[in-house]
C-alpha cells in the first residue's frame, strides 16, 4: 500500500462520527477588505508550522480530496471567497468613483477581468434588475464553479444578465462564452429564492436569452455587449502581467470597452516596506486559517511567488497550494504611465495605510484594518504596508 492510500485511509479513520463542515460567511458590506496585509502577523502559530511537516497534508495539484467524497474536503473557492474577498466593499467604492468622476447617471454595466469565480459580479447583479455584469477570467473550473454556485443565487434572472469569458485579458475578443446546459440551469436555481418570481415562463426565457447558447462556440467579438461603465481587476490580478507592454496593451483594450459616454477602470495594488521580503502570514477564521506566503522578493526583476494555504481546523487537514501565482510587483507611478499610455485622460489613487506587520501577532477573519478607510492622494509616505485603489477615468 503507497503513502497516499495509508494518508487517506488514516484520513477516514479520523472522520467518522463527524458531521458537515460548516464555514464562516462574512456579511458586513463595509468591510473592503482583498488585502492580505490588511492581517499581517508576525508569527505564525506552533499549530501550522507543526503541521506543515505532517503527512498529512494535502497539496492542491493531486485534486485527491475532489475525488473522493469521503474527504469532505471544501472547495478551494468557497475558501477563497470567504478569506479574500469583500465584494459589497468593493462596489461601494467603484460606485462613489464613478460618480465622482463621470458623474450624470447611475452606473449599471460592469466588467470584471481576473474575474475568477466572478463573485463581485454576482453581487454587482443584486438589488437593480437593470444591471448587468461580464465576467472573464483563464480559469474555467472557477468559471464553471461560479454558474453551478454563484448565480444562482442571484435569482431566477441571474444567467440573463451576466455573461462569463474563458480567455486572455490581453486577447479578450477571442475569450469564448461559458454556456451552461439548460437542463442544469434549471437544477441549478434554488425554487425555494423568491418563490413568486421563479415560474416556468421565467426560466424559459432565461434559458433562451442567457449564456445557454446553442453554437459551439462563442466568441466575445460576436456577442454583443453595451459599453461598460465600470471595469474592474482586483485581487491584485495585474501582477500577474510582467511586462510594461502587455500592461500597457491590457489598460488599452480596458479603455475600448469602456462606454463612450464615459466611465472608469479600477484595480488594486498592495506594497509597503512589507511586501518586499519573505513573508508567511495567516489569518484565522471560525473553521479554518487562510495563509499568504510570499517567496523571497527578486529586486531587479520585481517578482515574487505567492501561494495560498488553507488549515481547515475541524478536519485537521491543510490545503496547500490552493492557489499559486507568478506576480510582478508594480509601483503606482508605473500603473500611473501605463494608464495614461493607453489613453485615460486621469489617473487618481486612494490609498489607506495598514496595521505594521511588527505590531500584529495574531489576526481574526476581516478584524484588522477594517476601520481604516481609503482616502485620495497625490502623494504617500512609504508604510510598512499600504492597500490602493487606483482609479483610470476615460
């Protein structure tokens, strides 16, 4: 018997007797909080350095706890919704700037690039049935992740409204529709949300309108989309854009797709004296911790690996390298060139300093930080950690 089977079946020995495993959903809209230096521990708890030499770990490339169900092991997605992302936050700002700098009416169409699981986008859905959000991203599990969990929940009218792209920022007209077959759309919508508006007629028209298509394949040139008011990359999803000309080229084909009656990109940035050096940091949640670690920091080139780890408490297991990324740290005068290069006529950065990483031994879900509030500058004494908004208006 391998290694791997005595881990599993230790594993199932461990599990029996346990119930489900329930997760911590965060619901204060004011938190914006997709930072992980908004919680920058110093330390890093005897309980995961322990385990990071235990056997039994689990490495997200084996993809092991997916297949078998026994495992009970979470989504890696739901994890990462749940730690890293703060959408009502998000939308709260996008839509001050708007208003701020475009100004004359409400915006109602937005883009999400880096879009991931495209849970800003669903959220962006709620509460104006007017709005409408697409979404594209390189990653078509997470796509498919986010038809199956995301939008349903929007609603019955959810998949009308919203339209995901499996492609390249830096190649979008050649992204490809994400279609989802009718018969799991219909399984999909939960019959028991808004019950009055769920009726037969409405899922019909759903199916026939939405991201169902019937082609083979669909590309973002031939669909048609109104300009949007709002595009958006966060998650710091432009690190992982190493060159200044596919910066340069991706901010240009954002400045396409913009209305033309005006309207803004936004993205996030993170730095500090913090963020140029080795760093493991966690973040501690009701059922599990959410770890950054951010490998040694190469000056010349400006890179650095980030992996996310995960310790799910209740099962006594570790989910590393849920997430992995290649990133590019760039400066703000860099973004602040690239954006004016590709054609926006102001650039604007709002910036909040964060907790020092020297002060912070221990951090609780999205505690830390989440009083401190952006505030626009043009110019910022360097931090040992700072979050940005930085805001192109075309």
């Amino acid at each position: 018997m391998g290694k791997r089977e005595k881990q599993k079946q230790k594993h199932q020995r461990s599990q029996r007797g346990k119930g489900s495993y329930n997760f911590h959903q965060d619901e204060d809209g004011d938190i914006d909080d997709t930072a992980p230096f908004s919680s920058l521990p110093e330390e890093v708890d005897k309980d995961l350095q322990e385990e990071e030499e235990d056997e039994d770990c689990v490495d997200d490339n084996t993809d092991e706890q997916e297949q078998d169900p026994s495992l009970d092991m979470p989504s890696k997605f739901l994890l990462y919704q749940q730690s890293v992302q703060s959408p009502k936050g998000d939308i709260s700002y996008m839509q001050k700037f708007f208003l701020m700098y475009v100004g004359g009416r409400m915006p109602l169409h937005l883009q999400e690039d880096f879009c991931g699981t495209a849970l800003l986008s669903t959220e962006w859905l709620r509460g104006d049935s007017r709005k409408t959000a697409v979404g594209l991203d390189l990653d078509l599990e997470a796509l498919d992740w986010c038809m199956e969990n995301n939008i349903p929940k929007v609603g019955a009218d959810g998949f009308s409204r919203i339209s995901l792209f499996h492609g390249n920022v830096l190649q979008p007209l050649q992204s490809k529709l994400v279609k989802m077959d009718p018969r799991q759309l219909i399984e999909s919508i939960s019959l028991t949300q808004k019950g009055d508006d769920v009726q037969a007629g409405v899922l019909e028209s759903n199916i026939q309108e939405g991201s169902a298509a019937e082609d083979d394949k669909i590309f973002k040139r031939d669909f048609p989309l109104p300009g949007r008011d709002i595009i958006c990359a966060f998650n710091y999803s432009c690190c992982c854009l190493h060159k200044r000309a596919e910066l340069v080229l991706y901010f240009r084909h954002a400045r396409e797709a913009l209305s033309s009656k005006g309207g803004i990109f936004v993205m996030d940035l993170y730095g500090g004296s913090s963020s140029e050096n080795k760093l493991r940091l966690q973040r501690r949640f009701p059922n599990f911790t959410y770890v950054w670690e951010q490998d040694e920091f190469d000056i010349i080139q400006r890179k650095t690996r980030i992996s996310l780890h995960f310790h799910l408490k209740k099962q006594h297991r570790k989910l590393r390298h849920a997430f992995s990324y290649s990133w590019r740290l760039w400066t703000l005068p860099e973004i602040r060139d690239c954006l004016e290069e590709a054609g926006f006529r102001s650039v604007h950065f709002w910036i909040r300093a964060m907790p020092d990483s020297t002060e912070i031994a221990r951090t609780e879900g999205f505690g830390a930080g989440k009083d401190i509030k952006y505030e626009e500058a043009t110019s910022f004494e360097q931090q040992d950690s700072w979050n940005a908004y930085i805001v192109g208006v075309a």
